[in-house]
C-alpha cells in the first residue's frame, strides 16, 4: 500500500492539550493536527496516514512503541513530555526499533533555564530530528518532515 | 509593504556547507534553501522575502544582528554553528532585538551524546523554537514556522 | 454540598503499610488514618470527605490526579514514595491540575543523608506544604491543615 | 509535673514576623502560636507548655538549646531560618542534646527551586520531622505532633 | 514442597529478546533459559521450579514482586533493562521484600562507558550478586547461584 | 593440546583470603576453587586448567597478565580488588592482551553505597562479563562461563 | 530633615583595618572615610550623615541592620568581609528590609582564583551595586554612589 | 604632557545602549559619560582625556587594547559585556599589558542568580578593581577611581 | 617574662565535653588537660602558661583571637568544632594574626566518611599543623608540639 | 611542485611576541622560526614553504583555515592561544579540513595547575600532536614532525 | 615479653628525607626518630620497640603491613607519601588487619589548597588518629599518642 | 665527561611496543629510537648518552627516578603511560629531583575524548615540556629538545 503510516505517540501530561492551561499551550487539542497537516502539507497530506496515542504510562508507551514495530509503522512522531528528560528505557526503546523517530514539543524546552534537567532529552539522543516550540504546529511541521525524509528513502 | 523579511544567518564552518563533508551534511548548499521553501510553502512562499549571510565572527553576528534590528526585520533563522554552545554574547543580543528567531541544525545536536557540551544551547534559551535534524529542509521548515507565527501576530 | 473533597494518594510500595518492615513504618495501615484525621479535628472531620488510592506505577498516579481535577477535588495529601525523587512527570502533573496538594512521608526523608538523591523532591516543588516523620499521623496533619487552607480560602 | 515543656526556637530574621513581608508571610506574629495551638488541640492544649526564643545569632541558639538541655525540656519546634541550609553547629548540637525536635517553615522551602541551596536541610538530618508551608500554622502543628510523639513515649 | 520457586523477571524492551537485535543479543529467546539451567547443573536442575514474567512498566514490575513476596518466593533472578539505572521505586520494593535477589544482564554493562549513567545501578545496591555479560547463560548462572545460596540456607 | 588454560588472577588484599575477616568473606580460601569447579562443571572440569597468582602490586599484576599473553592463556578470571576502582594502567593491559576476562568479587561491590568510588569499576570496561557477590562461588562460575565462551568460540 | 542617612557596615575581621596588615590594606583606618567623602564629594558631602558599625557576629551584623530599617536609615554601605561567601542569612536580611545597599571590598575578591568560594557573593545578590579593590576608596564611591541615586529617586 | 589617557572600553551589545532596552539601562547613552565624569570630579576632571571605543568582535577588543599598550594610554575602564564571563583571550591580554584596568557594569551581574555563569568573571581576576550596578554613572566612578590611584603613583 | 602564653580555644558545642556523649568523648573535661600536659612534658610543663576559652558563637571565638593578638599570646590551639568546616571567617582571622595555630580534634574528622562536608578544613589551612583523633590528649600533644616550636624559634 | 606547504598559525596575544613579557617568552619573535627550523633540519628545511600568519580574531583565524583549505596547505602548526581552551569553532574548523594540524604552546599549559580551565584543549583534540614548553623551539619542532609525518605519507 | 612494637612506615619519595629539599622538609633523617622519641617520652621511651621500613611500591606497602600482622605488631605510625590521596589498596589493607594506626605528615597537607586532590585522605578514614606540620616530631609524637592508646587498653 | 645523559624512562604496559597492538602504535619498538635520535639531530647526537628503562611498577620507576638523581642524569624523558593519569606519587618525585624532564606520548592522549581522565596529566605538571602524537619519533624530539635545554644552560 502507497504511502506512510505514521504513529503521533503523546506522553505523561499530554492528555488534556487544548484544555489545560490554554494561556500556555492554547485551547486547540491533538484533533486539530490533521487539518495542521493538510494546510502545511495541501494535496501530500494523502501520503501519509496518521494515528494517535497518549497515554501517561512510561511502560505503556514502550508497548505502544513495540506494536508499531510489529505492525510496521515507517516514522514515529513522538512528545514525551516529561519522560523526555528521565526515561533511559524509553530512548532504549528507540534505539532498537530503529523506525525514524522526530522529537516534538509544544515549547521550546531548551529555554526553560531555570530547571537544568529539563535541558538534556534522552528521547533526543534516538531521534533523527527535533521540532520544538511552535504549539500543535511542532507536530504538523515533524510530519511533514517525516513524509520528506521517507520519500527520499523510498526512491533511492 | 506586505510579507516577512526573514534573515537566514549562518554562523562559523557553515560558509562551504554543500562542499564540505558532503556525506554528512550533503551536497546542497544554501542556495537550494529558496527552492526547498517553495516546494514546502507551495504559493505562500512568496509571502515571505529571505536574505542570506554568513560569517565565521562571533562578533559579525552581533553586527548582522543589530543591522536586522535597525532595518526592521521580521524574523530570524539562526544556526549559530559551535557558537551554539559557547556564545553567551549571541544569546545577550536575540534578548534585546526581540526578533522572533528559530534555532536550526542541519543534523541532531542532541544526539552527539560524546560531547556534553553540545547538549547546551545557548542561542536556543532566547529562540521561538528549534528545528534539528533534517539537513537543509530545517531551514525551510523555519521559515515556514516563522511565516506562520508572523502570520498569527498580523491578524490578530 | 459543604464540605472538602480531599484525595489520599500513597505511591509505590506503600500497598503493604501496616504489614511490610512493621519495626519501620508500624503495624497500623491506611485505614488508621480516617481515626486519626477524627482524633485531631474533632467534629471539624466532618467537614472532610476523604477517598483513598495506592498504586506502584507512575502514570497510574497521573491518571488518577487527572481524574481528581475532573471530578473537582478540593485538595490531596500526597505521599508519592520513591517518585518523589525521580518523576519529573508527576511534579507537571501537579502543577497543571492546581489542587492544592500537600507532600507527606511516614519517616522524615531529609534525614536519610547516605543517600543524597532522597534529598531532592520533584513533588514539593509543586505542593503548598510538608509533613513528614510521623508515621500515619504525617497524613492527618495533612488532612487537618488542608482543611484550615481550604477553609481560609472559602470565608474570603 | 505533668505535660510537657516545649522551646519554640526562631533563628534569624524572625523576630519581625508579622511586621515584615506581610505579603509573603502574613501580618499574625508569633504571638498568636498559642491561639492556634489552643484551636488545634483543644483542651489537650494545656498539655503542653510553650516557651519561645528568637536571636539572629548562631551562637545564642546553640547557647539556648544546650539552655534547654540543661532545664530538661521535652520537645522543640525550631525554625532556623537561613541557617537551617548552612549551620553544621546547629546540627551537631541537636545530635548531641537528643531532645526530639520538629522542623517548621513558614512556607514551602523546597519549592524554592531558585536557588539550589536552599534545598538542603542541614537541621532535618538531626530532627524527627519536619512542617513546612503553612505559615504560622506550621508552628501549631509541630506542637500538636510533639505532643502526641511525647504522650506516646510517655504512656509506654 | 522441597525445592525453590524462583522467579525469573524481566524489565523493559526485554520482550523481544531472541526477536530484536540478534547481532548483540543472539537469536535465542527466554524460553532457552529452562534448557541452559539443566545443562548447568543437571541433575540438580530439578530442584528449581522457574516461573517467568516480563512487563515494560515499572509499577508492574513492582507488582509482581509484591506477589512473589505473597507467595513465598525463594529468590529472583531480574533483569530490570533500563530501570536497573533509574528506578529507585524498585531498589525499594527489593529492600523490604527481602527475598535474595541476583541482578543479571545479557552484555556487560560497565562496558558501556559512553554513557555514564548505565554505570550506576540502583537495582544492584538491593542484590545479594551479579551476573552480567553472558547473554542468556547470565540467567542460568543466576539461578544456580541463588540453588546454592538457598540450598546452603537451608542445611544450616 | 585440548581444553582451555585459565589463569584465576588475585590483586591486593587477597592474599589471606579465608584468614581473615572470615565473618565477611568465610573462612576458605582460594585452594577451594578447584573443587568448587568440580562441583558446578563435573566432568567438563576436565577441560580447563587452572592457574592461580596473587600479588598486592600493580605493576606485577601486568607483568603477570603480560606473561599470559607470552604463553598464549585462553581466559582471565579476576579480582583486582581495590585496583578495580583506581588502576587504569590494569584497563589498558587488559585491552591490549585481548585475553577473555571475567571480573569477579566476593562481596557484591555495587551494594556498597557508602563509598561512590567502589562502584566505578575500570577493570570492568575491559571485561566480557562480571560475576560478583557469590563468595568463593564467584570465582568458580566465572570459570564455568569462561570455559562456554571459550568452547563456542573453538566449535565455530 | 533634609538628606541621608548612611550606614557604613563593616563585618568579620575588619575592626583592626589600618593596624592588620597594612602592606595588603594600607595603614588607614576607617577614620579616614569621611575626609574621603569630602574629598569626593566636595559639598555635597554635607548631604549624607555616616554612622560606622563594625562587629565578628553575623547575628550581630543583622541585629544592626534591623535597627538601620527600624530608624529609617536611607542607604547602607556593607563589606560583610567572610561572611560575604558564607552567609545566607544576611542576604536574607538584606531581602527584606529593602534599604538600598553597596556592596563594598577593600581589594577586588574577583582577582583572588585561588580560592573559587570567594567568588561567590550572598550579599551581593542583594545589592544594587558593587565597589571593589580601592582600599579604603571604595567606601567613599559607595557612599557618593548611594547618594545619587538616593537623590535621583527623591527628584522623582 | 600632564594628565592621563584613559580609554573606555566597551564590548558587545554595548553599541546601543541608550536605544535598546531603555526600562533597564535607561535612556542615556555613552556620550553622557564625559558630563557624569565632569559632574563628580569638578575641576579635577581636566585631568583624564577620555577616548571611548565599542566592537561586538572579541579579536578586536584585543586590537584596541594593543593599541592602547602601544600608545601609552594611562587606564582604562572596560564593560566586556557577555565576553567578561566567556573570554579568556581579554583576560589574557589585560594580564600582559598590564594597564590598569576597572571593571564595569550597568547593573549589577551577580545579583542575576538565575545564570550561575555570570557570576564568573575572567576579566574582573586581572582587573585593579570592579564598579557596578549604578548604570552610566558605574563608569564615571570607574574614571575617577583610576584618576586617583594614577594620581597616588604619580606623586610617588 | 621567660616561657610561653598559649591559649586553648574551644567552639561551638565543647563547652560540655566530658558530660555530653561520654560513650564518644569520655567523661573529662577540658580541666584535664593542664594535667595530661604535665603528664607528657614533665618539668617543661612550667615553660607553658594555658589559658582556656569556649563560646559557641562564631563572632565570639574571632573576637578572643583579635584580643590573644593584642596581648601578644605566643601560640594556639584550636578545636573550631563545626566551625573548622563552614567558617572562612575564623580562617581569615587566623591568616592576620599570625600567631602559631594548631588544630585539634577530640576524634578523627576525617575517618567519618559518611559526611564528605566534614573532610574539608578551612581552619586547617592556616594552621602550622593538626593532631586529631586522641581524645583530650590530642591537646596536650598540640600544647607540646607548640611548646617545641616556639623554643626552637627562640634559641635561634 | 616537491615539498610542503605548512601554515603557521598564530591566535590571540600572540602578535607581540618578543616584545611583550619577555621575562616569561624571551625576546625573540616569530621571525626567529625559519631559523630555527634550518638549525634543526639542516638541508631538509628546503623541503617546507612556511607561511605565517596572526590575528586576534576567532572568526579571522577560521577564515585563514579555510583559505588553507581552498589553498591545498599540507600542514599547519597552530598555537591557537586562550581559544585553545574556549573555542568549539575552530576545533570544528579543524575536523573539516582534514589538513593535519600540530598543536603548539611556547610554555607547558599543562604545568598551569591553578587554572583548571587551561588544561582542557578543544584544539588538541583535533590535532595528531603536541609540542609544548620549548619557546619558539617548539614551533620548529612541531615544523619538523610535520614534514616526517608528510614525507612519510608522499612515500607510500 | 612486656612493652609494644611499633612498625614506622614510609611510602613513596620519603627514602631521602633528610636529603632532598632540605629547605621544606629539614636536614634530619628519619634516624632523628628514636631520639626525638626519647626526648619526648624520657624513661617511658623504653617501653617502645621500633622498626622502621619504607619502600616507594604500593605493593610493597601492603606486603609490610600484612607482615605486620603476621608478627602481631602493636601499632603503626604511618606515613603514605602521596598513596595517601590515591590509594584505596592501603586503606583497604589497614581496614582488615585492624592494626592501631597514626597517619603521620611532615608538613601539614591541609595547608596545600592549591591541590584539592591532596585534601582527601583514603589512609587517614582507616586510622585512629592525625599528626601533621611538625616535621620528623610527627613521627614522635604520633609514637607518643600510639603508647598512651596501647598502654590504656591494656591496663583496661 | 662533556655531553649529556638522558634517562628514556617508560612506565606500564610500554614493554611490549613494536609487538602489541601494531596497528595502532607501528611495529617498531624502542631499540629504534637511537636510530632516530641520529636522523634528527646528525653529528649533534653524539652529546648524547641515552639510557632506557621500563617497568609496570609505580614504585619502580620511583625508584629509577631516585637512582637518577643520585648519578646526576641530566634530562629525562618519560613516558609514564596510563600513570600519566593517576600518579600523584611520580609528580611527587619529578617535583623534588628537579632533572629536567619532557612528557611523551605516542598518541596524542588530548584527542582522546571519550575518557575524560585522559586528559588530566599529574606527570606534566612537573614537567618542561610535551611532545605527543609522533609515534617512536616523540621520543627523539623530546631528546633533541631537551638537548638544547642543557645546551643553553650550559653555555650561559
């Protein structure tokens, strides 16, 4: 079948986007990130299928990152909120299922001088880019990128 | 006049990228950039008028910098180079232009997990937001982040 | 309806107070605490409605802070066990919910010097106060000064 | 005689609760302990016998505490404002004086992750609990739970 | 019953053991793990009933050791993947199940010094040994080690 | 000549080895490894020859493990003691003689957490496995593991 | 009445200053101070009325600086000598009485590598400025600096 | 010719003070600098001729001070901006030509506890002292200070 | 006036030595020492006039030492108590007054590992040498090293 | 064209050697090179073409390395003053030209043990040698490695 | 046989004393010891047997004092040389012989600031007791301390 | 005797260069350094008597050290191998027979990036000079140097 299928995979504190704390991160929740993509991606957006998952269990997401290994998923579009900065057994994860992974954020975390650990990212350390900082827009923008970085794949 | 002025500025060992170490960073330099944000950016892209420079001088930066504030640019895509990691003076100056600013990498900082010091960025803890990881399509992904941001802030 | 809802929520390895390493913790269990809470408060426990909840895993805590901030509650006693050293997760967890939320151990963790890591708590830096070193009593001191903070809070 | 005598001990920067700060420390003073001991514990409050102390100086509380040592007092409740984070002295006399002891803050010390030093305790090593957040409230509650900690002892 | 009921525990990413990675881990899964045990230690092998269990989630983890200490488990052989280095909630729980305890890994992870983190391990500070860095044979070494260690227990 | 040359290695303090401390380490010595072998291979104990050296110096446990590279020794078993946290000169002869060498202790070193340099282990770096805490017991399974990996490498 | 009242507050070890060490210091005293004043101040010197304290006690310093807010006094002029790299508590005076104050040093404690803890300054986090390394000079631009900005926000 | 050369250094971000964030530095610029000097010193401000130089390029601060070395300029008084906390080359230069230097500062850094590196100064250990905190005003003290401590070796 | 005046200074939490902790510190008093001084000098014990001082207060012990150098006292010896650990104060006052120092210590400060904070010695650093860890002897070792120093000073 | 080009490159407060601190450099300059190199290579020194070159600018000395690298340099000795220990930058320069690089120092840094900062060398990592501690020699030394080093490579 | 055997023990670069930098250390030979002895202890010094060993190995260290052992020595007087900051094997070694030990100095090592490295002592957390800064008098003094101890406990 | 005697002094794990690890160090072992030495220095290598010495023994070398001195060697140079690291005892001695002494290395041991003690060096604190990364050819430059040295101080 044509196309990609790419996992969106949330993390701890990521369940409730669009209706805590909006002065922060905004009222629009994870469902708005299909239209993100159509808008940034126009008629490519067809390219690629998207499915969602959130859950606040680190084990939990390393089972949700297993079956997309089982099940062949080609690129992982993950937040993992906290766990990002305290998760070895996540970025482990990673490491061994080897799909093509982006990093996001709804923040840019590296401006958060104040807390130092939050400045180093394990999941960074498995991934092969990072988008931070532009709310909802982060996800569509690693989609995107994900869907260029496999096409290229595909013709070689 | 309507559309964004948006710098792309570049910092040291970034002035023969395409040339050198193409099996890292490729063979494209940064002429392709304009071309990468019209095929992402499709009709938008004519929204938004770029212009380039790079220098190996911390200092020339500064200069560039405060030249863009005087002209009144709209926005900044900085890659900073190892300046990243050591610039304390560069980060002083995004604090007092307030041009928004998106960091960009061609490859994943974070994933050089060999040398620390590349884990901190001192560019990114006054920056919108980060883009790492997808070779020159960072740049374009920026730009089309930025246009965006821009964009929300005008109609509003 | 008058009166607090107040959530009691035990962390990992606190399922067996009361019977694991009794020469520690004691021989009484979570259950003691309701007497407790009555023994300090008087007819003021009344005011107080208390749930209870224990689980080891750390995003089963976040689901049920989560379900907390559904559900209204008015204020939690929290003894989140050794997650109070490491999760970073919790402590987001806590500060995006904003119940009011109090930090309580059974022995008093900062005189545990031979291990310097238990000196650090996640979780305080997002609770209004701490209660630790008295055994079941810690939770109802607890309970008891929420319910003055919630009280004060309420007559304004 | 029956009850117990208790030294309510303040270090520095105390001696104008209610006069300073009001804002992040309340206008009460520590003229009203008493009041909200007696609102605490009822008529087990006249259990207890409270006296109280205040020097800025490192010296005059150690001076006072071996004071105490020498006069047989049961229990203290001891704020050491700044010097709980620098004072080894102070530490080495509640070790050596073994007259059990409760920390108290006016507010939540480790929620003070500004300035990392403020999160070590060198007092709690030497103490068997600590309360801290509650302002004056604080104070009664130590005194409500060195009372039961002696009524327990006591019986036995 | 004569003999010891051991359960063999295994942490994150350790499901695909045999599956995942064979050029570092080998092809062969857990369910060797009863076959190396006889060849081991023959005979003796009979004398040891292995139960299995492998879950991502650390609160599972510490389930199940809950269990085991429920059930009068002589000894585990764990395995606990990337938590072994950041789970203090587990050191815990072995600390007051008390059951004895072999630490084991497929490779030797204090050879991995690129990452300093990995050479910390909480897991181990709660062990009566260690076996590390001979795939599989780590568990059958650990199961005849902790035969020996019950069995000499037992005569005395 | 068939089966495998093994030389059983002993750095500082290992001398008096069930002299002393024997409510630590028991009372018997390295001349019990022979039997324990034995006892765990049986037959297959045949096919490793064990040869034993002991010296509290540094230099003279590389010129020993120099002379096992002149005269072509098959596998390493050893405990550096306290060199294994402060000899770097041991890593590097280690990994420049090539020899496969197991690290065993006594005692399970990583339980002592009062001493954070006893958990840094430099010979470990430069070893396939490590087997500790088992007493006498370590010694004779690291020898078992040495004689399989050692066996699988001549069958291939 | 018209002007400023100044505090000149001198701590450990400066009471002997002209007599100690006169090849670091020089053989001035702190008599000297106001003929400086003058000096620089010319007439405006009649604007600021001095008063000198010196003591060893850190309790004693912050008694004098509670007395100075008690009076209203309008500026303070400080060199807390050690007790500048060591104590918390008098920054914690600082905080809140909230009199203007310089931090003062008789030779420039930045040149003094040798010894990193004197880079650090409590008192200094508290100040709104800091004169170092003129002798006794240093005190006579504190006070004159202090009196601009005094009449600044009188003008105001 | 009588009286001294002094130069007043300025290092990056430094060029716009006056324009750029007037709410902190205030709305004067370095050319207030002269009249500050004339209004402290009086007459004795015919003795130092001022020459003022700004470059973000830590090379050509290098220059400057060279040049000065070169010239025979009498003292200088030098804001390094983000370079005083980064830049050992300035720090070397002023150790060799041995000129004596006043550190500046518009504020005061080490009250900006939020960045540990600011309070680390590789200027100030080569410096004869430091003045900061007092705005534009910092470096008319500065100029006086070294008039007077020029002055005293004169007259020697 | 022939022989030597020495002063034996003693800080915070020795002015009960002998009757707190006598399982640690025995149970003689600082009224021993003159004649454990006899006991090891003999008839040189006349050469050697002591004079006793303890406070707890920091300020205190510098104000003694300020007045032993005004009454030009011929050496010290000092057991600083926790204050060896945190006070560069007493450090400072020992470095101007430069009358021979030795430390002591009733036990051995550095065998108590437990406690890294209490390895470092500001006191020591200024001192001519140190004996530790002889109970009350330990004075009177110090009394007749200093008593061999000074007479070897003054025959030269 | 036989032989080999080699750059000397010079960096910050390195243009006056000879003239400045002659008590620590000497009195000769970088023209005293050539010199040397014949006096240690004899005839051979025909075989290197050295070019020499100095700036104070971090920028300006990647820029030279570059033009080396558009240039076909064969080598370059590089004493890379204080940003041998600061500057990232030109340690990436250094990666991506590949021209082989020998580290100089006209003293032995590694001997500056205050300064701790002075013994981490970016450039050095980068370089395939080290000549330290010799003056000017050691530019020749460094001069005459080059050429055995690239004769050797032109042989094979 | 009645008295006590002292062993005096040197280590690495303590051969020459008396020889090398006779500025620093003194012109007197570690021969002086017997007669310091005496001089100190006058008819007592019989009860003391004396020998004295020093080598510069480590090994060689631990070998004398396992002899020591052997020959049930009373006491050690012991001087490690620079093994006294690096070598965990010798305080291993004096752990389990459970000799009484004096760790001894020439000069008193805490004074080094400069070398943090030489703060640390792993020999002085296995001894009962510290001489140090008195030169060869430590020995004697350390013989002195190590009678009275031995005498004490057996006339107990 | 005109001409200089140069002690080539090796430490652990050097014994074997020329046979181990070739592919790294070349086939070539010490025995060819003379040769060396003659290419580089011509007729001058007749000033030169060279002597070479290897141990793994700390202690050993000390001892050559020592042996040096007292045959009054005039220059030495010592590559200490992985004792470069950890020796504090060796920079104890190159401190206090002050022969002239160059470090060498046969890698450039600062490129070694991934081990971080690596690039601390106790031994060339003590040292003249460096020369590493030249394979044997380290050696004769370090001779060729040190010959020069002599021969300046020789003639002045």
């Amino acid at each position: 079948m044509a196309g990609f299928d790419i996992l969106v995979l949330n993390g701890p504190n990521l369940g409730y986007i669009g209706k805590r704390q909006p002065e922060i991160y905004g009222s629009q929740g994870m469902d708005q990130v299909p239209a993100l993509v159509r808008e940034l991606m126009g008629e490519k957006a067809g390219d690629v299928r998207l499915s969602f998952f959130q859950t606040n269990s680190e084990g939990g997401l390393i089972d949700r990152l297993e079956q997309a290994w089982n099940h062949g998923v080609h690129g992982i579009v993950f937040n993992a909120g906290a766990y990002t900065h305290t998760s070895l057994a996540l970025a482990d994860c990673l490491a061994w299922i080897t799909i093509p992974c982006v990093e996001v954020h709804l923040s840019n975390i590296w401006a958060r001088t104040d807390e130092p650990l939050r400045q180093r990212s394990y999941i960074g350390s498995r991934c092969v880019g990072v988008v931070a900082g532009f709310g909802l827009l982060s996800y569509a923008l690693a989609v995107q990128s994900l869907w260029r970085l496999l096409s290229d794949k595909q013709t070689i």
